[in-house]
C-alpha cells in the first residue's frame, strides 16, 4: 500500500480500538490490486458546475440537461456529478467568489472539478457551454480504447502523453513497449486464495486473471482530446509545464497511479508499477492506495464475470468488451512488492504492507494511551 503524505496525519489519529475493528480491511488479500480495484472501487464523482443568469434558452437547457444523471451523462455511466448556478438567485459569497476569478460576462459557462476525495483545487476546464464541451467532457476516443482494454481483462494500460518531440516521444515509447512485453514474461501473479474468492473478493478463478499490460499513445494537441489532456496534466501540480513524455499507468476503473515524467520512465520506475499492479492488494482502503481516478464513460459495475457466491453466469468485464481474447496465463506465488524508492515526481512515501499498517496503528494508539495515563499522574 501507498499513503499520500497528507493523509499519513489521518491515519496517525486513528484509536486502538478502531484499528482492530477494522483490521480485517486493512489486512493483505490474495486478489491482485488491478483485479481488486476493478471490481471494488467506484470511481470518484468530477463535478460539472454550470453558471448562468436567469432562463436558459431551449438549447442550453438540452446541454446541461446532458451533462445530468437524467441525461446523456447518465446513460453513458459517467462519474460525473452536475451543480447549477443561478447568478441571479440567492447565491453564497463564497460561490459568487468562486465565479468572479474567471473574469467574464461569457454565460452560461461550464467549469469542470476534480472530485472532491482527492483534494486537487484546480479547475480542469472552463469555458463557455457548448454541445462541443459537453460532448469531449463526457468522452473521447482515447477514453473509449482504455476502457474497452481494461473492460477486456488487460492489467493495466500504460498511456503515454507524446511531448511532440519525435525523438523523445519514440524513445519513451519503444523502452515502455519492450520493458512491458519483458515484465509480461517474468512477473507472476499471486495464486488466489478460496477463502477470498467465497468471501466475493473477486469473481474469476486463477485461469481467468490475465497478466497483460499495453501501451496507448496520446498526442497532446489532438483535437478531440482536449479535456481529457487537461485532466492527465491537472493530476499533479508540475506535469502542465513539462516538455517531455509522460506516462500514466490507469487500472481498475479508468484509475490512474501516478505520472512517469521525462527520465523517470525507466526500467525501475515501471517495474515499481507494474509489480505494485499484479502484486497482492495490501490495503483493501481505496483512498489509501495512490492513484486518481479519471472521467470515464463506462458501466464499471458489469467487470464482474459471475457471481462468486452462486457461480452463476454474470455480464462481461464491461459493455465495451465483445469477448475474452485467449492469452497466455500467467499463475503462481506473489509479485515482488513494489520497491520502497519514491517515484518520480511524487509526493508518495514507501508501499507499508497491511499487516505493518496495523502494528503501526496499535502502537500509536498505546503510545497515545501511556502518555495519557502518565499525564492523569
């Protein structure tokens, strides 16, 4: 497991008693983290916050309607959650504040947010409300293909965001292929454990769970890719002024771990990712895993084969997936854990398994117990 450092204080605070309750999610299971999270981790809610001044017209009704559970967000099964303003209305300070730092009488006016759990406070996007925003916010030809890749199985989908430099972005390019299609042939999976698999951890038997990476690449200035680059390049704060190829390893359900920038795309760090991806998912605790989930498009809900309890046949991994491919599995003991150097361009600290995360939180706790007993002396 990973902890970003600004939940390591949360965690610290957590009571003896609390821990041991919980223990049983924090504690490693056999289900590798891609697998695990494909089948457990909704993905986080964006926020679309549509600003406007009285009536909206017929049209500009239709596109905000779009981007709303009862419109073309919801029946795409987007992770996309809808506010509307009325600036003419009662509005807080705080909101009209919000509203004022854009500096135009341009309305209606869209503007796109992280979801809240993850604690980025940039704007992804804004701008004025058009059937063509609407349309790149919801989906993308990018989108589509990771979705239809991990919907198929895949472990991962290494994506690469091309720097435009032709040398550099061929480069990055042909180490990741090479160094994914080498690690495909020497990582193993972990052997699933029956009791995991009759307690619904996860609903494929060790001859269905693939290891398989690939890699997709992206162009920065594709057109039709606008805002899904803005949100690769918001994930963290230094990746937008950056001139060289990034790498985003996404998982589980359109869930990216973190950015590879420039020299950090190299053998150790995709090793760290990879090996961290197949490995035995340590810490059942989404939110205290790394990552951050992305606008996809996709009923995530359908990535379970069958029912693990009844065994009764279920829906394929996802609606964009026809059918299985056959591969060759892969099967036998655990990963290596991910290696406990930082990665690049991270603010995360070393992999704790869960067993240690537990020991730790115990001895905080009885720290904190002493101290207080020795203070009522």
């Amino acid at each position: 497991m990973i902890l970003h450092r600004n939940r390591i204080g949360l965690c610290l605070c957590i009571a003896f008693l609390g821990t041991v309750a919980s223990a049983p999610s924090l504690l490693a299971c056999s289900v590798p983290v891609f697998r695990y999270a494909m089948e457990h981790w909704p993905a986080d809610h964006y926020e679309a916050i549509v600003f406007h001044r009285g009536p909206l017209s017929v049209a500009q009704q239709s596109m905000v309607h779009d981007l709303g559970p009862e419109g073309k967000a919801g029946l795409v099964h987007a992770n996309l959650s809808l506010r509307i303003v009325d600036l003419d209305g009662e509005t807080t300070k705080d909101v009209l504040d919000f509203w004022r730092q854009f500096g135009t009488e341009t309305l209606p006016w869209l503007v796109v947010r992280y979801p809240s759990a993850i604690h980025l406070p940039v704007n992804i996007w804004s701008g004025p409300l058009t059937e063509l925003a609407v349309q790149q916010l919801l989906d993308s030809p990018t989108r589509k293909e990771i979705a239809h890749r991990l919907g198929r199985g895949e472990s991962a989908v290494w994506l690469l965001l091309e720097a435009g430099d032709r040398s550099k972005d061929e480069a990055a390019a042909e180490l990741l292929k090479s160094r994914l299609a080498y690690l495909a042939g020497v990582l193993k999976l972990p052997k699933l454990e029956l009791q995991d698999i009759a307690n619904g951890l996860v609903s494929v038997s060790d001859n269905e769970l693939r290891l398989e990476f690939s890699l997709l690449r992206l162009s920065r200035n594709d057109p039709s890719e606008q805002a899904f680059v803005a949100m690769l390049l918001g994930t963290e704060a230094d990746l937008k002024e950056s001139q060289e190829p990034i790498v985003f390893p996404i998982f589980g359900r359109g869930r990216a771990l973190y950015a590879l920038i420039g020299k950090g795309i190299n053998h150790e760090t995709i090793d760290e990712g990879a090996s961290f991806l197949i490995g035995r998912c340590s810490c059942q605790v989404k939110e205290l895993n790394p990552g951050v989930d992305l606008l996809f498009a996709a009923k995530w809900e359908t990535g379970k084969k069958k029912d693990a309890a009844s065994g009764s046949n279920a829906s394929t991994l996802a609606d964009r997936a026809e059918s299985i491919p056959e591969t060759v599995t892969i099967s036998g003991s655990d990963a290596t854990a991910a290696s406990s150097r930082v990665s690049p361009n991270s603010s995360r600290i070393p992999p704790i398994s869960g067993i240690a995360l537990v020991g730790g939180f115990a001895a905080v706790a009885l720290l904190a117990a002493f101290a207080f007993l020795s203070g009522k002396k």
